[in-house]
C-alpha cells in the first residue's frame, strides 16, 4: 500500500521542474528479491476456505522449502464494508491529471475482457447474454472495468459497481468480425480447403498430385500466419493490461472471454501437403506475458466463450463430399480435436501460470463469472525470499501445500515464475512499452504512478512549434505552447549507484497530441537523468521526482495530449490521457 500512499501524498505538493544531469556507469537495481504468490483455498463444494494461518502453508520452489515471510488473508467484504471502505480519487486543482486508480482497501480488482479477435460473432451474442445474466444478480459493491480486443485492446469502462452503467456498456457492445479467423461467424458449415476442392477433381480431371500438395502446404502458411498474428496481438494487449494495472495494489482478476489461440502450431499430419509447412510458435511471446501478468499480480481466468462444443463431423451439417470422401469424417473430427485442444490448452497454461483457473466446454458462463470473481476474492498472500539467489531466466516452479489434517480443499495459485532480473530486453517496435503506452485511446498505464500539471502560454499563438517538438508533415499551425510539468514516483524506478556517492534515476518522458481522429499531430521526447544524494532520495516520499517539457497544440481544433512516463534503464511505464479542452483556458504563463 506504501505506493498509493505515496502518489496520494503528490497529489498536494507544487512541481518545480527540477533536472540534473548524470553521467553514464553500470546499472545495477536494489533491494531484495520478493515472490508474491496469492493462494486461492477452497472445501470440496468450492467454497472458500477462512482462518487459515501462516503455519498452515508449507511453500517449496524447485523443490527447496522457502520460508514464508508476510502472510494476509484477504476475505469479500460485503457491500456496507465495501461502501465504507472505498477510496475516492482526491480532488485535483485545475490543470492537474494522474494516472492513479482508485480502488478499495483489502478488496480484489474484477476485469472483463471481451475478445473480439479470437471469438466468432455467433459466440460473442452469447457471452454477452451470458453477462447480462450475471449483473442482473450481481453483489452490490462488487467493482468491474470492461475491456473490448479486436484490432487493438480499448478500454469500454473504468471500474465501477453500478449495474446500470455495466448493464448499459455490455448491451452496446457489437460484435466484431474477426478476418484472423477461419470461421468468423461460428456457423457448424466446416469450409474445405482449396487443396481438398481440388483433390475431389481429380477423378473428373488431370489435377496433378503436386499441385495439390503445393495448395496445400501454401493453406497451411497462410493459417500459421493468421494463427501466429492472432497469438502475438493477443498476448500484446494482456501486456498492455498487465501495465495497466501494475500500479493496482493487490490481487487482479482478468475474466477472458474468447475462444483462444494456439501458443504452439503443431505438424499436421493429415495434410495433403508438407506437414510441417505451418509449424509456429509463440512459446517466447507468451514467457514475457506471464512474467508481466505477474509481477502485476494479475489472475487470468480464461473462459471458453464457445460454450459447449460438439465436432462438427459428429453432426449432420457436415458437407457431403466432406462425409463421401475416404477418412472424410476421421480427417474433420481430427481437425477440430486438434485444434480444439491447442486452444484449450493455451487457457490452462495461462491459468495455471497466473493462479487463476479455466472455464472450458461449459454453457454457464454466468456462473464461471461470478465463481471467479468470489475465488478472488477470497485468497491468503504468501511472500518468500527465494533461497535460490542466481538469476539467470530460468523457471522456478512453486508448490504450496496445506500442512496438517486437512481434507478435500483445492489450492490455486500461480505454479511458477520465470527468474529474471528486471532488466531491458530487445522489443520489437510494437512492443515497446513507451510506443504501446503513447497510443491514443489505450489504457493508462499505471507502473509508474505520477501527476502532470498542464498550463497553457499566454499571449498570441505562435507561427511554429517550439524546438525539440516533431509535428507531423503538413501541420503548421498557427500554434498554442503548453508547460507540462511532472511529478514521477521513483518506488518502481531502476536505481543506479553512480562514483560519486549519488543514485541516478533516468526517465523517458513524452508527450503526444492527436486530434479527434486518432492521428498524431505532434510530439515531443526526452530523457531526463537526476542525481541524487542520501538526503535528497529521502525526500522523494515526499516530492517525488521532478521534471518538465513543452509541447506545441495547433490553436483550432479538438486535440487530446497523450503523456507518458518511462524508466529508461528498465521497462516500466505510466501514461495518462486529457482533452486539450481541458487546460486550454487556464491561466497562462509567459515564455522562459
């Protein structure tokens, strides 16, 4: 809780702006490694299981017993304790932003995320009937925010406890099209391929054999390709998630609603063509996910938004030159076997990695909701100093166990975590954190919690941008400058010790304007480098760290200002996203 207190504490403090240079050296970050494991108990009806003790819990990593540090239990509050215990953004003056999000004391935080990409539209109508459902009988207090997955991750509604208001998001929620998918509709109708068109011609006509196998091996790449775009978009916006809600404090519970994607694309060995020809992986992808998603103590609870299925060779929609060919049947029923259990499969990894748990081949998706929203509420969290002190990548698996006479109960948890130094590593472009964090529209990112101050310039607009700023090709203004101060709290930042006795910190900072139709009309980016001495760090609890930029806003029109906050030894980010409108009139300030 030491982080909130400390941003709700820079909410009330002026920013001066100060900057101080540092040279290069070595980084190296400080402090102790800490392993968070939340633990979800429950009896043999799953109900969940209260006033359990730390001496209760037996923890071993790689096989070693470790040596539980803090313990807490955290328990549903009801919605009078919830109403009670609620804490409300402070009230900011004028001009001034934070990507803090409010939430209550000791409670879990509840997501849905509504994935259009990976789920056919017929599934889509039923999830959200499905959620409509659950709302209708929700807990009073119980806090949800709304995500939408398509082309890219949106936000369609911060958290809140009114049932109207999540009532009213998910019933205008249209369904997407998804062109990643083979079957965008979901329809039973299985659609052959060109390679098994061809090779039912080849009594009527001279098809050669190769030819066949060609088509076949060129389909194959081609749905490796969407398969492998679908995986990697995806796992991209449960990084963006994970950022969003790094800065949470607590537990975080991510309901994914979607029909999957395959980590891993396997031979196919009842192809007609090269069956190795679409083999692909995400295995690397999907390492770096789940090290975010834990480190934001996020619990992933897939939900199979197809419901129950059945093969569609086992009904009687199957095609009939599909049925009359040799293995016809065999062949289909493979198919959606193995792709079934690829996907399948990705929900109880992710699950199993986060601590949460998969809800699969099952038509109550109102109760996987609510069963997974009560699970975690309901949990004990256990940290350990691992006795393992190498970090060199390697996964860990974690065990816990309950010690004594104790019958029937069922332990989630995450079931390992990838020993990494939080150090960069190569990310391509669109996986940059600051680029991600710097799209208009996204979530704010909340792994760096900071404040912002927005003034405006007084006086006349100007006929250019002011220097360092980068406007896009045909906008020239006229011009309105704007200050943009900061305040950054250092907890999540990488420490660097530097020769003379002093800590380095080193930020990126960025600010991007974009107008209402999303294209980005100008920016500005620095990296800000300060030097601190003992005295000053302990001042940081107070002030936090201090910097500012300008930026340039063309003086007709409708633009939002898009600020970013980055540490620039590791990968943490914060972001937050304001209407121009907003600061525009403020008192304005004169040029330095």
């Amino acid at each position: 809780m030491a982080k909130t207190s400390l941003l709700i504490g820079l909410l009330f403090f002026a920013v001066t702006g100060r900057v101080s240079g540092a040279q290069s050296t070595p980084t190296i970050q400080i402090g102790t490694k800490l392993v968070v494991v939340d633990v979800v108990v429950t009896d043999s009806h799953g109900n969940p299981v209260h006033g359990l003790k730390k001496t209760d819990f037996a923890v071993t990593e790689g096989g070693a017993a470790q040596t539980v540090g803090s313990f807490e239990e955290h328990v549903a509050l009801d919605s009078a304790k919830l109403a009670a215990t609620a804490r409300l953004m402070p009230k900011l003056e004028p001009g001034v932003f934070s990507n803090y999000v409010p939430v209550q004391e000791n409670s879990a935080v509840n997501i849905l995320l509504l994935d259009s990409l990976n789920t056919p539209t017929n599934d889509q109508m039923f999830v959200r009937k499905q959620l409509l459902q659950y709302v209708n009988n929700v807990r009073p207090g119980v806090r949800i925010a709304i995500f939408g997955l398509g082309a890219r991750l949106v936000m369609l509604q911060n958290f809140t406890s009114n049932p109207e208001i999540l009532k009213r998001v998910i019933s205008a929620k249209k369904s997407e099209a998804s062109s990643m998918l083979n079957d965008p509709t979901g329809g039973i109708e299985q659609q052959e391929s060109m390679a098994d068109l061809l090779a039912d011609q080849q009594g009527d006509s001279e098809v050669p054999e190769q030819m066949i196998q060609n088509v076949a091996s060129f389909d194959a790449v081609v749905q490796s390709m969407q398969d492998s775009t679908r995986a990697k978009t995806t796992l991209d916006a449960l990084n963006q998630l994970a950022r969003y809600l790094g800065g949470i404090p607590g537990r975080k519970n991510l309901m994914w609603f979607s029909g999957s994607f395959p980590i891993n694309i396997l031979p196919d060995m009842d192809s007609l063509g090269d069956a190795f020809a679409g083999m692909a992986s995400a295995e690397e992808e999907f390492k770096d996910t789940v090290r975010m998603l834990g480190r934001a103590q996020v619990a992933v609870y897939p939900i199979d938004a197809r419901g129950l299925m059945i093969s569609p060779a086992l009904t009687t929609a199957v095609p009939s030159n599909e049925a009359v060919r040799p293995g016809g049947y065999l062949k289909a029923n493979n198919k959606f076997s193995n792709e079934t259990s690829s996907e399948n499969n990705t929900m109880f990894r992710m699950a199993d990695d986060t601590g949460g748990k998969a809800f699969v081949n099952n038509n109550g998706l109102a109760q996987a909701v609510e069963s997974a929203i009560d699970a975690g509420s309901n949990y004990y969290t256990l940290t350990y100093t691992p006795t393992n002190t190498k970090w060199h990548g390697d996964y860990r698996a974690i065990r816990v166990k309950l010690e004594g006479a104790h019958g029937g109960e069922k332990l989630f948890y995450r079931r390992g975590y990838y020993a990494d130094e939080e150090k960069p590593r190569p990310v391509a472009p669109a996986r940059n954190p600051m680029l991600v964090a710097a799209t208009h529209g996204a979530p704010a990112a909340t792994q760096i919690l900071f404040r912002t101050k927005i003034t405006p310039v007084a006086g006349v607009a100007a006929a250019t941008a002011l220097k360092g700023n980068r406007p896009a090709a045909g906008e020239n203004g006229p011009w309105r400058h704007y200050l943009v101060q900061y305040q950054t709290e250092s907890g999540n930042l990488v420490r660097t010790p530097m020769p003379d006795g002093t800590t380095a910190f080193k930020v990126n900072l960025a600010v991007a304007v974009y107008d209402m139709a999303g294209k980005m009309v100008n920016s500005v980016g620095n990296t800000m480098s300060s030097a601190l001495t003992a005295e000053q760090i302990a001042g940081l609890r107070q002030h936090g760290l201090e910097y500012s930029q300008w930026i340039s806003v063309p003086e007709t029109g409708r633009y939002t200002l898009r600020i970013v906050v980055g540490d620039a030894v590791g990968d943490k980010v914060g972001s937050v996203e304001l209407p121009v409108a907003a600061v525009k009139d403020l008192p304005g300030l004169k040029l330095p």
